[in-house]
C-alpha cells in the first residue's frame, strides 16, 4: 500500500452523477438540435450536361439565403462543383472529383461564411469531349 487511500461520501457520488447526466442531456440536446437545422435538396438530378467550355456544360440550383455547402456525384465522367452569388457569379474556385460516383459524392465545397447571402449551388461537366450525367445536392441551414 502507498498510505494513500481514496473516499468518496454519498453526497459527491450524487455529484459527479448528476453532472454526468447534464453533460449527457447537453449533447443529446446540441445533437438533436444542429442536426434539425439542416436541410437538404437534391438538384438538377441527372442533369446532361455538354462538355466543359460549351454551351450547356453545367446547371444551376435553386438559390437559398441559407446555403452552406453544395455536391457533385457522377456517372460516366468528373464532374466539378462550385457555389455562385445571385447573379450567377462563381465565388469560389471548382472542386472536381472522379467519374463513377452515384449515388455518392465526387466532390464537395462547403462555405458557412458567406451564410445568409442569398447563393446556389452548380455542376458542371469536366470532360473536354464528352456529354454525360450527373447529379447536384445543396446542403443548407434553416
């Protein structure tokens, strides 16, 4: 034995439980809460688009004050997403991802600085040659 001893009376015991159960309460709470805030929108769902640089190479979703973030997912070609302001213009730089994703994700971009400027997501074709399907998801916060 080291001459130590620990002891706990009934009333810190009540303590440190009853702290645990408002710490449990507290995420359950934030939990529930941030995750009702959020909504999401599927658009331009298997949307053909030109190749990049034509006329027709990307579409545009619906604009929302609340806008957060905004995806691609692809078929048989990559596929880029940005977000643009209302009049259409592209605020970010596009992040691309691969061909052959659907149902998922090829690529993302998230932007929760900009919250409550009025913004919508878009997809284009990356391919230089070819036509293909793809698919918009906007992610936004209420």
């Amino acid at each position: 034995m080291n001459g130590f001893t620990t002891h706990q009376t009934p009333a810190s015991s009540k303590r440190i439980w009853l702290l645990g159960a408002v710490l449990a309460l507290a995420v359950a709470y934030f939990a529930v809460t941030a995750s009702s805030a959020l909504a999401g929108e599927n658009f331009c769902s298997k949307a053909y688009l030109q190749p990049y640089g034509h006329s027709g190479d990307r579409c545009w979703g619906p604009g929302h004050f609340g806008l957060i973030g905004a995806s691609v997912s692809t078929y048989e070609r990559a596929g880029c997403v940005d977000i643009a302001n209302g009049s259409n213009e592209l605020m970010f730089s596009w992040v691309c991802g691969p061909a052959g994703t659907a149902p998922n994700a090829a690529a993302n971009i998230f932007d929760i600085y900009h919250e409550g400027i009025f913004r919508k997501g878009v997809i284009r074709n990356n391919n230089l040659s070819f036509a293909a399907y793809f698919n918009g998801f906007q992610t936004f916060n209420y």
